[in-house]
C-alpha cells in the first residue's frame, strides 16, 4: 500500500471539498463506511461537523479511534504484546 499522500474530493454541505490521505487511511474510512452502511461523503461530513482542526487531520484521528477501539473490544487484545 503506498504511502503517498493523495487528495480527494467528496461532496459535502452541497459544495465540494477536498482533503489529503495515505491510501491506508482512505482505505480504514472507507471501510468505516461499508460497516456503518453510509457513503463515504456522509461520514466526512459527519467528521466535519465535530472536527477541531483541518479535516485531513480530524480524518485521521477519526480513523485510529475506530482502529483502537475496534482492537479494545477484540478478545484477542490480551495476546498483543505490551512492547508494540
């Protein structure tokens, strides 16, 4: 998976806008959005409105939030060592 940042553009509001993304990240969102069962333009917005800082960042910090709390629930979390 390449480690470029690359920039993309969904709709939102009714305009457009754009924000920078790894490809690992853009693919954790979309897949965020699979199991939620929403586009990925209604999750953006969705992170837009509680966001604090840039979007590309707010996106990626909503990214690991789901990967750790995804990893809390997980049972196999008690075999991960504590040194990762």
């Amino acid at each position: 998976m390449s480690s470029d940042v690359r920039k993309r553009s969904v709709t939102i509001a009714g305009h457009r806008t754009s924000f920078s993304l790894e490809d690992a990240f853009w693919s954790e969102l979309q897949g965020i959005a699979t199991r939620r069962d929403m586009a990925i333009a209604e999750l953006v917005a969705e992170v837009d409105e509680g966001r604090d800082g840039n979007l590309s960042s707010a996106l990626r910090l909503y990214v690991l939030a789901d990967l750790q709390g995804r990893l809390a629930e997980s049972p196999d979390t008690q075999n991960i060592p504590e040194d990762i």
